[in-house]
C-alpha cells in the first residue's frame, strides 16, 4: 500500500496521541469524519497500524531499572535459536529481545525494580534457558531519548 500525505501526518497524529477522536484528526487534517474513519480502517486492514497502547512511566510502576543484556548462544543451530526464542518470549521482564549480528547473538531489554531484582532475575530465571553461552550486561544510567513515533 502506498501512503500518501494525508495518511502520513494521520500516522503522526495517531501516533503521537491515539486518544484523539476522528472529530478532531477531521479537523487537523481537513477530512470528514467519515473519511478519517475509513482511512484508518484501511490501515489496520493494512496492518501498517498493528495495535494501540499505553505507554507506562516505569519508574511509578516500579520497573524502573533498565537493563541492556548482550547474550551469546552456546551455537548458530536452528533448534538452539528457535528454542531460545520461544523460552525468551515468556519472560515478562523482558521487552524487547533483538537477533542481532557482531559479537552477540541477541540484545534484551529487561525491565525490573532494582539490582537485587536484576539478580533474581537473572540467576532463576535466564540463565536457566538452555544453550545460553555467556551473558553481559549494561545498565541504563539515564534515557536520553525513547520514542515511539516511526519517521514516514
């Protein structure tokens, strides 16, 4: 599907507040509401829109300790990727799990309370996945930037 300006700045709109209503991306975009509608449907049937969310401040809900954690698999082998993948998706500290080149094998970003809970995490928790060779971690000092809004 190609986009075209409007369904450009709609994007940027949705994605900066998917709260606004149709009424008032009608009136930003100069469209009917009908129209804004239909446009938006079109791009969830399109799947360029996957899914609305919340965006949480993790430090009032206690997650607020980011960790970056570089893991190496003890071997490249379709079963030791796959299994590690479908075990990795079920840690719910983790946010993002990346399958990455260079000197590791996948980036994590984990999401927890504090060190101790970093710890607890890390020793009963992910270092029990088989094929896991070596773990590194980097720890968040401070989020310069982290936004949600993809450039179209």
């Amino acid at each position: 599907m190609l986009l075209d300006p409007i369904d450009k700045k709609l994007l940027l709109l949705l994605q900066t507040d998917s709260k606004r209503t149709n009424k008032e991306l009608s009136l930003k975009l100069n469209l009917s509401v009908t129209a804004v509608y239909e446009r938006i449907k079109k791009l969830e049937r399109e799947k360029i829109i996957e899914k609305y969310v919340v965006v949480l401040n993790k430090s009032k809900v206690e997650k607020g300790f980011v960790v970056f954690c570089h893991l190496k698999l003890l071997q490249h082998s379709h079963e030791f990727l796959t299994h590690f993948e479908s075990e990795v998706v079920k840690l719910h500290e983790i946010l993002e799990c990346h399958h990455v080149s260079g000197d590791y094998d996948y980036i994590l970003k984990i999401v927890v309370k504090d060190m101790a809970a970093y710890r607890e995490f890390l020793v009963n928790k992910l270092t029990t996945l088989q094929h896991i060779g070596s773990t590194q971690s980097t720890f968040m000092i401070s989020e310069v930037k982290n936004i949600t809004v993809v450039p179209i």
